[in-house]
C-alpha cells in the first residue's frame, strides 16, 4: 500500500481514539496514548510496539510480521506488519487497537 494512503487511512481511525495523538518520531509518523508510543508507519508498514506475549504470537501467526529492527538493534518487543491493501490494514487496525490501550494503561 502507498505509503501516504497508508498513513492517511491509518490516521483516520487512531487520531479519532482518545487522547491518542501524533508525533513524529524514528522520521516517521509515531502515534501516543497517554503520551506513551503505541503505534507508527514506517515504508508502507504499521509497527506496533505494545503488544503482549499473546498478541505477538497471535500477530506472528496472521500476517507476515518480523520483530522490528532500527539502527541494527533487535527490538523484539516491537513488530512490523506489512500492509498491503485496505483489506490488511483493516486486519491490523484490531490490533493496533490493543496496543494503544496497553499502552495508555502502561507504568511510567
């Protein structure tokens, strides 16, 4: 999916949760919930970055996601979603969902 589609349908939905807002961060468009990254688009993929042990696995097993990597640091934590269509994105957005309440419910 086009990078810019990606980001604008991507917003649609998350910028109309609560308190849930939008930062640039890593070059990308980053998205917090309570002031904690749960969320960002990165070349036409959704990483998302507050996933349980259980939502990882069960990301792992439905969509082609890898833990997600920067500056050559494994973040295992954190998985990287490719998107490839409306279809997919719609898909992710569940989970997308779960991280950004994990993240707002999260310790500082």
């Amino acid at each position: 999916m086009d990078e810019a589609i990606l980001r604008k349908e991507f917003e649609a939905e998350v910028l109309s949760w609560p308190d849930v807002r939008y930062r640039k961060m890593f070059g990308s468009p980053c998205y917090m919930a309570a002031g904690k990254l749960f969320a960002f688009v990165m070349d036409g993929n959704v990483v998302l970055t507050s996933l349980t042990d259980d939502g990882l696995d069960e990301v792992y097993s439905k969509f082609k996601a890898a833990p997600f990597e920067y500056a050559g640091k494994l973040i295992k934590k954190w998985v990287i979603i490719p998107v490839k269509d409306k279809k997919a994105l719609k898909a992710v957005m569940l989970y997308a969902r779960i991280s950004c309440e994990a993240a707002r419910t999260k310790a500082i």
